[in-house]
C-alpha cells in the first residue's frame, strides 16, 4: 500500500482497512478462548466492518508526521487497535434500548439482539479496557492520556450523556456544538494527535493537527445527523430516522438541514485551511472524504 498515491479519502480507507482488520485479529482473544461468549461477542462487533476511520487517520498523521513505522510498526499498530476498539465499543453502547435502541448496526444486528444486553455491556467494558492495554502497550504515556481525555466525562462520555439528556428538548446551536464536539469529535481529535504523538511531532505540528482534527471531528457527527435523514439504509448498515424516533437533539433539528450541510463544509474547510499550500495528501483527502461521504 502506497497511501500517496491514494486517489481520494475513501480509497485510502479501503485500502488501509485490511492492515486495520488484521491487526485487530491479531489483539483480539480468540472465539474458542473462555469467556467464549464475551470473545464472541467482540470479534461479532468488532470485526463486522465500518469504515475504521480513527485507524486509519491515526497511521496517515502518523506518517505524514515522520513516523516511522517499519522502525516499530508494533506502537502505532496497536494505537490503531486501541482507537477502533474504544469506538467500538461506543458503538455497541450507544445502541443499547437504555441508549438508542437500535437494531442494526455495521449492517448486522446490533450486539445486544445478537446476544443479549448483559453481553453486550460487557462485550463494550471488555472492549474499553483491552484497548487502554494495548495503547499502554505503545510504551506512549502521553498517548494513553490522550485516549484517557477522549473517552474521559470532558469528552466522550461526557457527550453522550448530555446526548440522552437533551432528548426530547429544544437545545441551542452552542448546546449541539458542544455535545457533537465531545461525544463524537472528542476521538476522532484524540486519534489525531495519538498518531501525531507516536510520531513524536513538535508541539507546533500537534498544534496544528488538533484544529484539523476537532474541524473534521465535528463535520464527521454534523454529517452523520444529516445521513439519519438523507442516507440509505443499506449503505449506512444502519436504520435512518433513529434520530427522530429518539427527539435527539441534531444539527438539522436545530439548524435546519440546509445550514448543516454548509456548517460541514465550512468545518472542512477550515480542517484543510491547516494545510494551506501544501500540494494535496491523504490528510486532505480524509477530510474531504468526511464531507461528502455517503455512508
Ligand atoms: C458512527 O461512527 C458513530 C459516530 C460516532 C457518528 P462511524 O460512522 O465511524 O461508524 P463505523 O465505524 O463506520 O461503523
Ligand atoms: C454516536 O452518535 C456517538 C458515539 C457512539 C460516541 P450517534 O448515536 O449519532 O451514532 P449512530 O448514528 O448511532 O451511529
Ligand atoms: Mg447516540
Ligand atoms: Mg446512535
Ligand atoms: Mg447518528
């Protein structure tokens, strides 16, 4: 794989998501290893697909930073795992009934209607923690605080619980900002700078990468809101409309759909304006590829 030569975002996802599913398999316990349910359930949620998005950022900020990663491919790999574990293991707590309640997701039933709930909170815990083993793995400890703010009440958690409690009530324009901010832009920055840090980048590069990361961190939930709308089921992998069911609180319902589609151009652009003059790379592939992505 040559991600210079990718031609756009989406290509440079397809074609990093083998080396993103081969390392998963590699740090995931086996199906046969006991607690089999609980393994089962992991691999069911984890190794269904998506688009491995924080992966596969972490290792293009990884090397367009100097990261080296044939010196010790092993540290940035299991970064890569740890991110796609913890957004995993989001993915399959956020459709919880006490959550979202959905049914499909990655398009298969979601773990809990594969499983059971009990199974699949536990498959999430036992996501979460594997993945902070192995980013303490990457010997970074700055990288596994990283990891820590991202998922941490300041970030991820810390979204997703204003998220169920704005249900069903009118929020402000600085309200959605700030849920979308934390409960999915939050890892997104995060994966950013772990790949920038691995790569030992200097404060002013990091610098940089964190205002592309928390645009397109944005623009990523901003688009999502609008893809419960507009998408198609069966790209997605997941049901449209859950957003209305559950009176959530979204860009559209707050903005209207029209203003939504412009905030994520506008965050994309300001993601791309970090890289002002430089001639086009993966960087600026994935962040347009975040604006227009179908799915
Ligand atoms: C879905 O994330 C949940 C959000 C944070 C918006 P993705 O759209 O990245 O889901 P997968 O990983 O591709 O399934
Ligand atoms: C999910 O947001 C954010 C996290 C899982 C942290 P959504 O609830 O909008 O994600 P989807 O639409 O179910 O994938
Ligand atoms: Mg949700
Ligand atoms: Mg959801
Ligand atoms: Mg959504």
């Amino acid at each position: 794989m040559n991600p210079a030569a990718s031609i756009d975002g989406n290509t440079y996802l397809n074609d990093t998501s083998s080396l993103v599913d081969r390392i998963l398999e590699r740090h995931l316990p086996a199906d046969q290893t006991p607690p089999t349910t609980l393994h089962q359930a992991m691999r069911y949620s984890v190794m269904a697909g998506g688009k491995r998005l924080r992966p596969g950022l972490a290792l293009a900020v990884f090397e367009y930073a100097g990261g080296d990663g044939k010196k010790a491919p092993d540290t940035i790999h299991k970064a890569m795992a740890a991110l796609e574990m913890v957004h995993t293991y989001s993915l399959i707590h956020d459709d919880l009934p006490c959550m979202d309640d959905d049914d499909l997701r990655r398009g298969r039933p979601t773990c809990h209607k594969q499983f059971n709930e009990a199974v699949a909170v536990l498959a999430g815990d036992a996501l979460h923690v594997l993945a902070f083993d192995l980013m303490a793995q990457t010997g970074s400890n700055r990288a596994v605080l990283e990891l820590a703010e991202a998922v941490s009440t300041g970030g991820m958690l810390g979204g997703q619980i204003a998220d169920v409690e704005a249900e069903g009530r009118e929020v402000s324009y600085e309200e959605i900002k700030s849920i979308h901010t934390r409960k999915t832009g939050a890892l997104i920055r995060g994966a950013v700078r772990i790949g920038a840090i691995l790569a030992d980048a200097n404060e002013e590069l990091l610098a940089r990468l964190t205002v592309y990361g928390e645009r397109i961190g944005l623009a990523f939930q901003v688009i999502d809101d609008i893809l419960d709308i507009e998408g198609d089921e069966k790209l997605l992998g997941k049901e449209v409309g859950s957003d209305s069911k559950n009176q959530k609180a979204t860009y559209p319902a707050v903005i209207g759909l029209e203003k939504s589609h412009d905030e994520a151009r506008r965050l994309i652009n300001e993601g791309l304006a970090v890289f002002a003059d430089e001639e086009d790379h993966v960087l600026k592939f994935l962040a347009r590829y975040i604006g227009q992505r179908a799915y």
